[in-house]
C-alpha cells in the first residue's frame, strides 16, 4: 500500500507538470510584458524624431523670414531689428524648451580691386538679451559667389540648442534617460538677401 501511494503520488505530479506545461494561458501577458517597452520606446523615438525635424524647418524659416523683414526696409533701428528678432523667435512655437540665437548683419563690401567684405552694422538676440555683435568696419566673410564689388548684403543666423522632450525637464535641471551628448542638439542657419527697395539698408543707431 505504501509503495502504490507513493507511486500515484509521483503520477499526479508529473499528470500536473505535464499540464503546466501545455498550458499557454500566461504566454500572451509575457508577450505583452516584452513588446510593450518596445513599442513605447519606438513610438517615442517616432515623436521625438518628428518633432525635431519640425523644429528644424522651423529654426531655417527665422532666418530667411528675419532676412526678408529686413531687406525690405530703407532703413533701420535697433528698435526695428528686435521687432523683427522677437517676430522671429515666436515662429518656433509650441517649442519653448530653449531660447533660439538670432543675429543680423548689414555687410558692405568696398568697390575695390580687391574688394573687403566689412561689417556695417550688427544685432544679436541670446535669450532675451539683444546687443550687437560684431563692430562696425569689422572684416567678415561671404560666400565666394555673393562677393560682388559695391554690394551691400543682410546676413541672417540662426541658432538653436534643441533639447529632446525625453532628456529635458520643466527645471532644465537633469537629463531624463538618455546621455548629455542628446540634451544640446544644434540646429543653425545662415541666410544672405540683398536690400529690395534701396542699395544699401543703413542702421542709424546700431
């Protein structure tokens, strides 16, 4: 009797361990615990990469937006070039998690032989702190192609730090889940027009 006990004993649990294991009850919620962070993760990265490419075009239209404001004036004022900056900087909305860098540049370049290419005037917006930028007869550079004697040219750049809505928080005090090397993208811009209604765009104040 002892031995029989014993023997169904051991049958019923092998019976259960050959139940357990053609039961596939818990597989689908293992499955489910696996792919869930992968596609979180992928529909993250989806939004994020988005979002970036937006802010991008974005960045790339205060150039030439600022660049067209100002050429199509005769003549300006510090006053004017911030106006048109802070126009400027409401194109990146909604992305407020850093400030743009927008600086504008009235060029002249001398009828010379050999002409110099001199900074007329300049104002620069960091935040939301406007100042000038480089001195006036300060030597800049242009492309090749734009270096045409007795021209004058408004130079646009624009510069953003892009912070990742994953690695950025409301205090702008830690990362979030991934390293600083994603926490500062740069984005940029430069954009040259030439004045549309006068040879030159002159800044009286600047």
């Amino acid at each position: 009797m002892h031995r029989a006990g014993a023997h169904w004993g051991i049958s019923a649990i092998a019976a259960k361990v050959e139940r357990f294991g053609r039961d596939r009850r818990g597989v689908a919620a293992i499955e489910f615990a696996f792919i869930v962070p992968v596609l979180l993760i992928m529909y993250f990265i989806t939004m994020e990469a988005s979002q970036a490419i937006e802010t991008s075009k974005k960045v790339s239209r205060i150039g030439s937006m600022v660049a067209d404001l100002v050429t199509q004036q005769q003549t300006v004022v510090k006053a004017d070039l911030e106006a048109m900056m802070k126009i400027g900087t409401s194109t990146l909305q909604p992305y407020n998690r850093s400030s743009p860098t927008i600086i504008i540049t009235g060029i002249q370049i001398t009828d010379e032989a050999s002409p110099r290419v001199l900074v007329a005037w300049s104002r620069k917006l960091v935040g939301t702190t406007y100042s000038a930028d480089a001195a006036p007869n300060t030597i800049t550079t242009v492309p090749a192609t734009l270096k045409i004697r007795n021209t004058f040219l408004i130079r646009v750049e624009s510069d953003l730090g892009y912070k990742p809505m994953i690695t950025w928080s409301a205090s702008d005090s830690q990362a979030l889940g991934l390293t600083s090397v994603f926490n500062n993208i740069t984005m940029a811009e430069t954009y040259y027009l030439r004045p549309r209604r006068s040879p030159t765009v002159p800044c009286s104040d600047c």
